[in-house]
C-alpha cells in the first residue's frame, strides 16, 4: 500500500547531538524536553487519524483520542509548568529551559497541531464521512421536519436541565466546571441594555444528537431520539443555541458562542504528612472541581468582547486562549464508534485461551503439571478470572494476595476477592489509590473491599505501584 505523506514524522531533529567520551552528560544540548517528547507523541497519534490505511471510523476514533490526550496534558503537565510560573520557581528543566520557555514552547508547537487536526476532520474525514452515509449536519442545514423534530426534543428533553446563569454587578462570575462545554450568551435587555450569560451544556446528553433522515422524520412523532438509527447527527450546542429564546423570555438573544476551560486536576499530597492517606485522597479528587484554569477553548467566530471577558474573570493570561476554527472538545468524536458499520471499523479481536486451560481440568491440576504463560491481549485475560474463582471456592486455599491499579467500573477481579472472602479465604490487596484519574473508582472499590473483610493496604508512601500481582496460598 502506498504510504501517506504523513508518516514517519521525525522527533525533534534539532535536539540530536553527537556525544563523545568527553561531553558532558550534563549538558541540556543532550536532552529533549519533556513536554515537547510528549507532544510529538500525540503528533504520531494525529498521523494515525491521517493514516488512509486505517478504517475510517478508526481515523475519526484517533482524533478523539489526540483530543483526550490533551486535554489531560494540560490538567497535569501544562498545570504543572503554570504552578512553577505563578510561584517564581526559574529552576530549569534538564534540557535548560525555564517553566516560562517551556509554556511558551508548547504554545508554538501546539498551534500549528491544532490546526492540522482540524484540518484532518473538515476537510479530510467529514466530506469521507458524508460518502459513507454517516452526517453530522449543520443546524441551519436541516430540513424543515428534521429541525422541528428537534426543537421539540430540546423543549421536552434538553430545556428542563438548563440553568441560565446571567453575570453583572449583582450576579458573580459562575463556576465554570472543568472540561464542560458552555454557551457564552449575549442578550439585548430592553430594560438594562446588552447583557451576558453562561448556559452549562447538560453531560449527560450525547453530544451528537441522531436524527432521522426527512422523509422519515414524521415516523418520530412522539417517539425518542434514542429510537432512531439513521446515521445523522446534530452538535448538541447547535440546538441549544438555536433555542435559546425559550430560556431568555423577553429578551432578544444576540448571540451564543461555545467555550470550555481546562483546570489544574493534579493531586498534590505530602505523604509523610498524610496522616490517612485515603482521606488526603478523597479531599484531592474534590479540590478538582476547584482546580485554577489552565486553559480556555473558544469558538474561533467569538468576538475580542466576549473573549475578554472570560479571561478576565477566569484570571487567564492571552497565551492561555485557543480559538478554534470548529467544534470544542472533540473528543466527543468517541461517539461516532457506536454507528453500527463495521466495514469503518476494525475486525473485532477474539482473544484466545491456551488449549491446556479448554480441557474442563482443574486450573490447579493443570498449573501443576506445567507452567502456562498468558501473553495479552493475544490471549484471554479469562483464565486469570478463572484462576481467582477456582481459588476463592477450593477449600485448600488459605489465602489470596493482590495488587489492585486501575480497578475499572465493574471489578470483576474485585468481585472474586470479595467472593473469596465469603468462602473464609485470607484476603489481602494492595489498591493504589495515585492511579491518576481512577482515584475515585479505586476509593470506591477500595471501601467495598473493606466492607467485605479483605485487608486492604492503599499504597507505598513515595511509591505508584503499578505492578499487577496475584498471590494464592494453597495447601
């Protein structure tokens, strides 16, 4: 297959140095920054979204995650740098830059990145997604039906969640709840003249609304959109926008454009101080909602006005505005994966299960004979289930060990932990509470390992432990 231009992006050539037995392993000329590593890394991951030999649905779920992926470099890593900024820390990193040319580094690395992407989705995979029969479609350009189908699922649906909230004088700037999209609104009071007000974006709505074709449309009266299996999608804020006059009654709505700020969601915790760890956690993952905002997203068509406005009272510097030339936050785009297309998507993986473990044998008969070595994902991570369940219910087990990292929503590991606990077994886990972003998952599994008997153990002090362990002791 012929291989697209934008493959094999080179790293940083300017930082290659040649190193002789006298340099100086010290020397910043021989590192490459941090920072600027990792975003050529997410850079690969762009390539990927532009990578014709992947299937398309699989080049839109790239862009999604190049989005993900910033969004969570500058929660912790750009947070971070601005920190060491605000306090006057000028110690440089091993490469020799300050915390100031590292932000300022990033800046000029990420623009031109952010442009590609963009380009990729409009004028790449959107005009490729229309030629596959999947649409997302501008507002002004549905049909008369498709338009009033919506409007009538936003004043059924969407218009009982919203909450106006207006800023002046005597209304405080509202919190603006990390990664959450937003609606900056102008508003023309005949009585106090031009004023502004944030609508939060519901999360809990999907943010592509599907829609039925036009001829079709009339069949969805009084039917929800979930029903619909038309691959035709709305941005959820367009129909907001478009509506606005029944949230500002008496008013004239000017304008509405979308925004989003990222905040610093780095937990900080002096350890040795911690008196309990889990505790220390818990009130970390709650300051998030609080953390300072370390970047602000904005509709590129949002006017110099506005946009002061939200920098000022977010208490941002200009470096830390991007305006974008289409939709905020697309790592929305994860959402596309659900259209039912598998020709646009990768052949499901079935990962096997070694023929030894297929015999209906004890799993311990079997492991006695010989060793079995599981490589995932090729293999099923089903026979260590198996494993655990076998262990939790044979009366010569005496005991069960394990190291817990990112837990996961449904826990099944967790779940034979506790079973094994129902059975009499020892039960002992080590359940890091630091997996960043897991933190309130793990505390939730942690509690209900102790609610069920297990001893649990949060962690090493100064130590992530990452490691995936699983001890049984058997008679």
């Amino acid at each position: 297959m012929e291989e697209t231009p934008y493959r094999h992006t080179p790293i940083l050539p300017s930082s290659r140095q040649q190193i002789s037995e006298q340099s100086d392993l010290d020397d910043p000329a021989l590192f490459i920054n941090r920072e600027l590593s990792w975003l050529e890394f997410n850079r690969r991951v762009l390539e990927e979204a532009q990578d014709e030999s992947h299937p398309l649905l699989e080049r839109v779920k790239f862009l999604a995650i190049f989005s993900n992926n910033l969004d969570e470099f500058f929660m912790i890593r750009v947070s971070g740098l601005r920190e060491q900024l605000e306090s006057g820390i000028l110690k440089t990193s091993d490469d020799g830059m300050t915390p100031a040319e590292q932000l300022a580094a990033i800046r000029r690395t990420l623009e031109p990145m952010l442009a590609e992407h963009r380009r990729t989705w409009q004028e790449d995979l959107l005009p490729k997604l229309d030629a596959e029969d999947i649409h997302i479609i501008p507002y002004d350009k549905l049909k008369k039906k498709q338009r009033r189908l919506l409007n009538k699922y936003f004043r059924n649906e969407i218009f009982p969640t919203l909450t106006p909230l207006a800023f002046d004088p005597g209304h405080p700037f509202p919190h603006i709840s990390n990664l959450s999209l937003n609606l900056a609104v102008v508003v023309d009071d005949p009585e106090h003249g031009e004023r502004f007000a944030r609508v939060k974006v519901p999360g809990f709505f999907p943010r592509l609304l599907r829609i039925p074709s036009e001829e079709r449309a009339d069949i969805f009266e009084g039917l929800p959109l979930s029903d619909v299996k038309a691959d035709n999608f709305v941005w959820i804020e367009e129909v907001i926008k478009n509506n606005l006059d029944d949230l500002f009654p008496g008013l004239e709505v000017k304008a509405a454009y979308p925004f989003r700020v990222t905040r610093d969601a780095d937990i900080e915790i002096e350890e040795d101080e911690a008196a309990d760890l889990l505790a220390a956690i818990e009130q970390g993952v709650e300051s998030r909602f609080f953390g300072k905002v370390v970047r602000l997203e904005v509709d590129k068509a949002m006017p110099k006005r506005i946009r002061d406005i939200l920098v000022e009272n977010l208490g941002l510097q200009p470096y830390q505005v991007y305006a974008l030339d289409g939709p905020v936050g697309m790592a929305s785009l994860w959402e596309l994966m659900d259209v039912d297309r598998p020709d646009l998507k990768y052949k499901p993986f079935t990962p096997s299960v070694p023929p030894a473990l297929n015999t209906g044998e004890s799993i311990f008969s079997v492991i006695r004979r010989q060793d079995i070595m599981l490589y995932l994902p090729y293999d099923s991570f089903a026979p260590v289930l198996d494993f655990l369940d076998a262990a939790a219910e044979d009366p010569n087990v005496l005991a069960i060990k394990q190291t817990l990292y990112r837990v996961g929503k449904n826990a099944p590991v967790v779940k034979e932990l506790m079973k094994a606990r129902e059975f009499g077994k020892q039960v002992a886990a080590l359940v890091e509470l630091k997996a960043r972003f897991d933190e309130e998952n793990n505390i939730v599994w942690a509690k209900a390992l102790e609610r069920a008997g297990v001893h649990v153990v949060y962690g090493l002090i100064g130590l992530k432990t990452h490691a995936k362990l699983l001890m049984v002791v058997r008679r």
